[in-house]
C-alpha cells in the first residue's frame, strides 16, 4: 500500500511494533505531526482489512488502537516506491478472556492471546510476507501458533494455518473464537480453570471486536445500516452446546475443513460449510455485553 508520505521516515523498521501510544520510534514520539500520518496508516490499513473480510466496518483503526490494550505488528517494504517504502500489511493480536469449550464440552475460563486482525496488501497475498510476519509476532511474543486463540479467521487464514503450522482440528466453541485441538493439551493444567457451566446461555467476556462492529450496523435504521445476509440456524451437528443460540456468524470447523484437504486456491471464501456452520447472535446481548478490551 503507497502513501503520499515517506514511509521510512514513519517507521524505521522493516516490521514495527505500535501499542497504545501509536509510536513507532523516538522520532515519532517527538513530531506529533508523524503521528497524525501513523494514524492515517493505521485507518487506511484498517479498512482494507475490514473490505478484504466482508465486515461492515474496520476493526482496526488509530482510534481504537489507543483505546485498546492491543499490540499491531506493522510491515513495510522499505524499497519500493522509488525508496519511499510501502506498507506490506499487519497482524493486531492482544489478550482476552474466553469461556471455551474442551474436547469433553467442558467450559474453560482461559486468557489466551489472540489472533485479532492480520491482513496482506492483496497483491502481495502468497508471497511469503504474511508468514514472515506472523513468525515475528510469535517470537515476540514467545508463544506457538497452537496457544493463539483466533477470532473468526478467515477461510484464506485457516488455510495459512494448516499450511505453515499444521493446525486443522479445531475444537468447536460457542463464540467466535478458534481453538485448535493441542490448545488444551499444551496449555499448563494451571491457567485452565474448569468453570460451572453458566446458567443460561454462554457470553465470553470480550467479544471480538468484528461481531461488535456487525451489532452497531445492526442497530441502525434504514437505510444507514448494511444489508444483513440470512443467516441459516446453527445445526446440531455444528453444536455441542443447548446455549450456541449465542453463537454469532461463528466458524464452527466440525472436522477438518475441505479447504486444507486439496489446492486451497479453488476454494471459495463463502463455501456451504461455512454457511452451514454460521448461526445469529441473540438479541438479548446488550452493548454493554460486548466489551472492547
Ligand atoms: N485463498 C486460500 N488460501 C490463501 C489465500 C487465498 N486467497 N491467500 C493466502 N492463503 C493461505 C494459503 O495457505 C497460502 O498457501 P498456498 O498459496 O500454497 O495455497 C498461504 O496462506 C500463503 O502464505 P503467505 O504468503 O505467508 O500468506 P499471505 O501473505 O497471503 O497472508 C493472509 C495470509 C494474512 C490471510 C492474507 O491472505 C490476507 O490478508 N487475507 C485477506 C484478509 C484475511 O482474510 N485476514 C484474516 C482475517 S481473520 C483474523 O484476522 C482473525
């Protein structure tokens, strides 16, 4: 992505690492005038990420990356643009609490670190770039891809996922939220605490912020808000709980998706077992419930 502005002089490294403060370097904490430009990297980022997922606004933005206690990996191609650099793409990922569901349909209260939003400049998709970034935050962040919790990733992410890191068997939940299988197997007894199943249907703590983004367009009025697509109930099949009603637009993957069993370039990003495995949100959730943190 090319910006009217000089890249490198915003950020120095070829992946930057922006928190609250939306700083960058010493440089950018200095001129106030390179944050507003951080910024406007950041919203554009973000909405190209929201239009490549289908969302009906961006979950990504400066605005939000300094409310939030979320850290963005920011990747930049230095050499491009006659030397003024591009923006490759980014990887937002911050902490939440979640009840999941174990194997056995156990509820876990966990705090997982969690995949939130990552996105590729589409004509740089497939060239290794996602996976170089993506290396970085879990170095970083001294953790494996198996630990991560992801919210409602994408068909292009479970394929990036079975791909570079093997990860296919998901076990199903009642949020957003994808757990793989070793999740539960290699998370320490200790930061597992089995909880009373809640009476009533189940609410994570958090929900992600792309539901959250779905509910405000919901509460709009004709014609303002974005035309909903029909969401199919959830089917017992894609359900191991009587309290998925909660479940939004989920991505239950129930057995292995098809999408890693062959070329995953012939799959579509909306195939019927993605449908099948989507299901509507309760209205009973009010705004209060969908805590941003
Ligand atoms: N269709 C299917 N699989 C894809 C696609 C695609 N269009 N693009 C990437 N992949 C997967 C495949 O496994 C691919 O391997 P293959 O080409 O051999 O099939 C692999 O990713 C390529 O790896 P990288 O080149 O390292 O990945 P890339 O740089 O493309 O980044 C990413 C992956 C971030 C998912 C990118 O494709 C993208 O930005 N997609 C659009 C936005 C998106 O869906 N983001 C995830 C949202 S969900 C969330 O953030 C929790």
């Amino acid at each position: 992505m090319e910006f009217p502005f000089d890249i490198n002089q915003l950020f120095s490294e070829r992946i930057s690492i922006l928190d609250q403060n939306l700083v960058a370097s010493r440089q950018s904490k200095e001129k106030p005038d390179l944050r507003v430009k951080i910024a406007t990297v950041l919203d554009e980022l973000g909405e190209a990420s929201a239009k490549a997922q289908d969302l009906p606004a961006p979950i990504t933005s400066a605005s939000k990356l300094q409310f939030q206690k979320h850290q963005l990996y920011l990747m930049k191609d230095g050499e491009s643009s006659r030397g003024r650099g591009v923006v490759v793409g980014f990887l937002k990922v911050g902490y939440k609490k979640l009840f999941l569901l174990d194997r056995n349909g156990v509820h876990i209260e966990v705090e997982p670190l969690c995949v939130l939003d990552f996105y590729i400049a589409e004509n740089l998709q497939r060239h290794g770039y996602g996976l170089e970034l993506f290396n970085f935050m879990l170095q970083h962040q001294n953790v494996e891809p198996v630990l991560l919790a992801y919210d409602r990733p994408s068909t292009k992410l479970l394929a990036f996922l079975a791909k570079h890191y093997n990860l296919r068997q998901s076990v199903p939940q009642v949020n957003n939220f994808v757990a793989f299988e070793d999740f539960f197997y290699k998370r320490a007894v200790s930061q597992l605490r089995r909880v009373k199943k809640p009476d009533g249907e189940i609410k994570p703590y958090s929900l992600m912020e792309r539901e959250a983004v779905r509910q405000e367009q919901r509460t709009l009025p004709w014609p303002f808000a974005a035309p909903q697509s029909p969401h199919r109930s959830v089917s017992s099949q894609c359900s191991q709980s009587p309290s998925a009603g909660s479940s939004p637009r989920r991505v239950l993957p129930c057995v292995t998706h098809p999408a890693f069993a062959g070329d995953s370039r012939e799959q579509s990003p909306h195939s019927p077992l993605m449908d099948c495995c989507r299901t509507r949100r309760s209205n009973s959730l009010s705004r209060s419930q969908l805590g941003f943190n």
